[in-house]
C-alpha cells in the first residue's frame, strides 16, 4: 500500500511545503505545514506513490521531463505536468490526452532515460513554455 502524504502552495508566501495536519469544516480548509503552524489551503497535492529515476517522490503539479520513443530512433523529450484525472495520477502526451503516470514512466524507462521531476507548476512556469 503506498504512502498517503500531501504538500501545499502558498500563495501568499510563495512557498512549497510539506503538509502535517489538515483540518476541514464547514467554514474553511487549513492545513498546519513544516513551516507554518496554519494556513489557508491554497493548493493541496498528493503524492503519486511513485518515485523518479533518482528516487525523488513525484507529486501532483510536478514537472516531469520524460522520453518517448516514436517513430524516429532518437527518443522524443516532453516536459508534462503530473495531475489527477478520472481516478488516476496522468501527464498529458503530445496530442494533450490524459495518459497513465505509471504508463508513461514505463514507456520513459523503455526509451532508456526515465522520467525526472524537474519542477513543478508553481514554483517553475517558465518549464512548460514551448
């Protein structure tokens, strides 16, 4: 069974942190962090459960950089962002179908490069500009 942790953005402060408590009512949604005691949730994330080619954990709103192999034999680069969709942690592949993030790794891993987090969608925009 995988590991269930989360971290947030802060807006306000423009930091990412790891989540320790969450607290939900009716009124509002706070979550306590490693750096700050409560704050309101801006943007929680999961991790997937799955590691990249240098352990690292991958998290929704990770940046990826990943290889696929198409028809040519030099294996394709793609940066894709890690979300949730219909149930499953995905990236989106060139035509911007929702694919499988274990998919993906495998197919990454097939072309001999694996899948790398380089970033995230908060902190590093710039990575997703073509």
């Amino acid at each position: 069974m995988r590991e269930i942790k989360f971290r947030a953005w802060d807006k306000r402060h423009k930091i990412m942190s790891f989540v320790t408590q969450i607290h939900f009512d009716q009124k509002s949604r706070q979550v306590a962090t490693e750096q700050i005691s409560w704050l309101n949730m801006d943007t929680l994330m999961q991790f997937t459960g799955l590691l990249d080619k240098n352990g690292k954990e991958i998290y929704e709103g990770d940046v990826v950089k990943m290889y696929l192999l198409d028809s040519s034999p030099i294996p394709l680069e793609l940066k894709v962002p890690v979300f949730f969709y219909e149930g499953v942690f995905s990236v989106a592949t060139l035509n911007n179908d929702p694919l499988s993030l274990r998919d993906a790794i495998t197919l990454s891993n097939k072309a001999k490069q694996g899948a790398e987090v380089i970033g995230n969608i908060y902190e590093n925009k710039d990575l997703l500009k073509g």
